[in-house]
C-alpha cells in the first residue's frame, strides 16, 4: 500500500506510452475512508497515493468519494453511489480532455 501511488504513475505513464497517447487522460477514484480499519488497514495511505498523483503526472484527477454509501460488504458502493461516481468521472473527464486541448 505504501508504494501505490508510485506504481499508479508508473502504470498511467506505461499505459499512455503503449497507446502512443502521451496526454491520455487519466481519472481515479479513492477509498471510501468509511472502510473499516480492520478490513482494509491501508485506507488512508492508498488514497494518499490517489490524491498525490494528480501532482506527479499531467491530465490526472482524482474523484471524489465524499457523501457516497456503502453496501453491506462495507466496500463498495450502493447502485445511485456508483451511479454518481460515474457522473463525477465524467466530469472530471471532460475537464481534463478541455486541457489536453489548449
């Protein structure tokens, strides 16, 4: 978990060489931080990574999970939150694809 943000930008940048889309967009989510501690430990520091990344690599963003609800494995997240977290990646995806123009 420690080193999740450093393998993401290794991976965005891979994945961009390999399309030959140098400027490829790329959005991610977080964790919910509603994950309990004893499920998933690492919550915090992933989502760390996940933040941090739009600070080391062009075109990335990071979705919000804020006000998003979790089914009964605590994990994922209810029909109208995934529902939701689509729209916000849409969004962020335009932004980003807006930039990649200029």
């Amino acid at each position: 978990a420690r080193n999740h943000g450093v393998r993401l930008r290794q991976r965005s940048t891979e994945q961009r060489k390999n399309l030959g889309h140098g400027d490829l967009p790329f959005v991610c989510a977080k964790l919910s931080e509603r994950i309990p501690a004893n499920r998933f430990p690492a919550v915090a520091m992933v989502n760390q990574g996940l933040e941090d990344l739009r600070k080391h690599v062009s075109l990335t963003d990071c979705a919000s999970v804020k006000g998003l609800t979790l089914i009964a494995d605590e994990v994922h997240f209810d029909v109208d939150s995934q529902r939701s977290l689509g729209k916000r990646y849409a969004g962020l995806m335009w932004e980003l694809h807006k930039k990649a123009r200029r």
